[in-house]
C-alpha cells in the first residue's frame, strides 16, 4: 500500500515513521513533511491549507490511504474533499472536526451531552464578556472561540489581567477572528492527561494515556505552548478511572457526535483534567496529539497501518492495541524565543550520536537543510524520545539523548516526566 501523512512536525514524523514499519507499506510520503522526516520517508511540498490540492496530490501520488495530522485542513474540509473524489482519509469530516475547531460548540455540545466540563458563560461581544466576568472568582479561564495554535487560553488572574485579555482578544484581535467570540470558564485544579482513542463512530479505541507539558518553563512557569514534552506509561491512570473515562466522557462523545449528523472517524484526543469531583473535559482535538504522538508510537507494538485501514474501512471492531509495558518520554528542544518570536536557520549538530543511544529516536519538526547540514526552521525543532523499562529510565536516556544535541539558542524543560516520577516514587515509599 502506499500511504501519505499531511503535515510536518514531530507527530507527522511519529506517525509516518511508525507507518513506515508495517510490512504492507510499499511506499510512504509525508507532505509537506520537512528536512528532518525525510531521512525516514519520501517528503512532497505541498500546502496544507489547500484541500484540493491534498486530494489531487493523493491522487497523483496512488495513495491507498490518507492520515492526517494537522487540524487546518481537517477545520477546512480535507476529509470531506477526498470523500468526493472517493479516497480514503483517516480524520474527520469538517463537520465533526468542529468540535476543535470552535469552543463554543465544543462547550455547548458537552452541555447538550451530559459531558463534564467546567462551568462557562459563551460571550458574543466583549460588553456581555466584561459583565459575566463579575459571575467567576480568579483565577479564570478565558478561550478564543476559534483555532488559535495553542495560544488561544488565556488566565486572567485580576479583574485587571482579565479586562486586558478581553481587549486583546475581542477589541484589538489579536488572535484574528478566532477571538470574535470567547468563552469564559471557571478554573480547575488536577492532573491533566490526554486521553486519545482511535473511532470508525462505532467502535472506540483507546491509545495508552499521555501527559503532555504545555508551558515553556519548568514547574509549568510562562505562557502555554503547542506542547514542551509528554511522555507515557501504564501509570498515568488506574484502570478504574480509565473506564470512568471511557463511560462519561469518551463514548457520550462519540455517540453524541453521531446523533447530531457529524459521525467522527479518527484520532479524538480528549484533554482531561482529573479533579477531586472526577474527570472533567478542558478541550477536544479532532487529530493526534503533538508532541504526545511520539512517545505513543515508541510504544506502540500493533502494526498501525492495519489499525488505520480498518478504520476507515468502519471496521474497528475486533481490533486490539498491544502496547510496551515500559515508558517512553519526548523532550521538545524550542529555538530562543519560542513561544513567542523565535530564530531560525541555527545549525543543529548532535542528531547521530543522540540517535546511536539505545531506544532514542528524534522526532523533527522545524528542521531544514543548510549548506552545512540541518538546520532549525521552526519553534519547536525536535522530538527527542526515549524508551526505557520504567519512567526514571526513560527520562534518563531522553535526557542523555538531549546532551548530544546543540544549536545556537536551544531550550527544553528539564522536569519533563518528573512529576509523575516523584508522585510514583512517593506511592511505592
Ligand atoms: P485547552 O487548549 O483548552 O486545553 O487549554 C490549554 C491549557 O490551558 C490546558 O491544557 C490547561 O492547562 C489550561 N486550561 C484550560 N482550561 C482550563 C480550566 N478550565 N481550568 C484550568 N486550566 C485550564
Ligand atoms: N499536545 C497538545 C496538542 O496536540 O494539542
């Protein structure tokens, strides 16, 4: 079979590398994909944002299946186009992506469903925003209805703080039209987990659970990013509170999805917050997690190309995941700046000897080529995941991994996995 992977950053590269591996894959392509992913598969420049450009590439390059990582051109359509022209796609229809695609539905059909998820207030014009505010105590929660790469929550902790978010958000719009409407939310305190099943709207397919780290700083100091770090193992969540997951959160999604006339097939990522009241939905992504795509596909031992094509064939059931019982962590290595304005085209040195390490693979996002070898195109550059037997083991090979590498303005989080490790290690005490 042949098969395409839309996007390029490190989940692209995660999932087209572990597609690569099936025995029944003659050919694998990643487009746009990047410098870095083309040393593992065959990268085809395209534009992401082009929907039908993406169907007459398929086209063009025979693919027999589709996988999409990105969410633009699953908000745009890019399932609903292959559709029409009778291709076959892993990801959405627009229809049901909009459940990433804007909060305010997202909210509105937890509501509908019965799905826990934090008290909010949507707010159509910033007048109706300035007043709902006085219904919520600090911190708050406050989110641009509409895609936003990862920058559109925002914590106001002040009436102050929050009137200024408002006026970023609604009045000067800075995000653009994804602040034209927001949704206030109350704060929740807990463990976050992302929680990602594959679906053929029957059928639900739980990935392991994954942590990811979304601020820049360590002890989740500074502003949020697309995500610092995550890593999985089969401690993230008791049986128990994975079935709670499964049964309250998980399949009324699903379900309701389908009862509405926007049946979902795809990854679904759920991002959780465990609170002292149970799990509780802070959002929903219509695609793979990035960056905890490359943890999970260390650690997944099924071949996923078998996985993908009974998906979009609606034949899921019967399916089964076999996963590593260790761990695996992926360290983000960001260019200076990153989250905000960042540097590019830094000389990346190091790749080889992190990747002579045992279990090490490294994931790329923004990577180029320079006349003198990769350089950094991007914010997030790259991936370094690690397997080991247990958490401690494979943070420190992801970490040893990461001593390897250099390039000029380099940052990573050095707690990646950390946390979990003290809370496992206290449990055990
Ligand atoms: P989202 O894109 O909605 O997941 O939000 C990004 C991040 O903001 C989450 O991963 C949380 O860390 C934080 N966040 C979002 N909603 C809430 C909430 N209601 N309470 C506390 N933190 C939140
Ligand atoms: N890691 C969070 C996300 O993919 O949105």
């Amino acid at each position: 079979m042949n098969i395409l992977v839309i996007g390029g950053g490190g989940r692209e590269h995660a999932l087209a590398w572990k597609l690569a591996q099936s025995p029944r894959a003659s050919k694998v392509y990643c487009a746009p994909g990047n410098a870095g992913i083309a040393r593992d598969v065959e990268c085809v420049p395209t534009d992401v944002s082009n929907t039908a450009a993406l169907a007459a590439l398929a086209g063009e390059l025979r693919a027999d299946l589709t996988v999409v990582g990105p969410e633009l051109p699953l908000a745009l359509g890019v399932a609903d186009e292959f559709a029409r022209h009778g291709l076959k796609i892993v990801g959405p229809t627009k229809a049901a992506a909009e459940i990433e695609a804007s909060k305010v539905f997202a909210k509105r059909f937890m509501e509908r469903h019965g799905i826990p998820t934090a008290r909010f207030t949507v707010c159509e014009t910033p007048g109706d925003a300035y007043s709902a505010l006085c219904s919520y105590e600090y911190p708050v929660v406050i989110k641009a209805d509409g895609l936003a790469g990862g920058k559109g929550v925002l914590i106001g902790h002040s009436p102050d703080e929050s009137t200024s978010i408002l006026e970023r958000l609604m009045e000067k719009r800075e995000l653009g039209a994804a602040g034209a409407r927001v949704v206030l939310e109350e704060y929740l305190e807990g463990e976050e987990v992302s929680f990602i099943v594959l679906t053929d709207g029957t059928t639900i397919l739980p990935l392991a659970p994954s942590e990811d780290y979304k601020r820049v700083f360590d002890n989740d100091q500074g502003p949020n990013t697309g995500g610092m770090g995550a890593y999985s193992d089969e401690n993230i969540l008791s049986p128990q509170v994975g079935a709670q997951i499964l049964g309250e959160v998980v399949e009324p999604t699903v379900r309701g999805l389908a009862a509405e006339g926007r049946p979902y097939k795809g990854f679904l990522y759920f991002g959780l917050i465990l609170t002292a009241a149970g799990p509780s939905v802070l959002e929903f992504n219509a695609r793979m997690g990035d960056p905890e795509a490359q943890p999970l596909m260390l650690r997944l031992q099924t071949d996923l190309l078998e996985v993908v094509e009974k998906l979009a064939g609606g034949q899921l059931g019967g399916v089964q995941l076999d996963w590593r019982a260790d761990a695996a962590v992926c360290v983000v290595l960001a260019s200076r700046g990153y989250p905000g304005e960042y540097e590019t085209g830094q000389l990346i040195t190091g790749l080889e000897p992190a990747e002579a390490i045992s279990q090490v693979k490294v994931f790329c996002a923004g990577v180029q080529q320079s006349a003198s070898g990769f350089a950094t195109a991007g914010g997030r550059v790259l991936g370094v995941t690690a397997r080991g037997r247990d958490l401690r083991a494979a943070r420190e090979r992801a970490y040893e991994a990461v001593s390897k590498i250099r390039f000029h303005g380099m940052h990573f989080r050095r707690d990646i996995g950390a946390r979990a490790l003290q809370r496992l290690e206290r449990q055990r005490a």
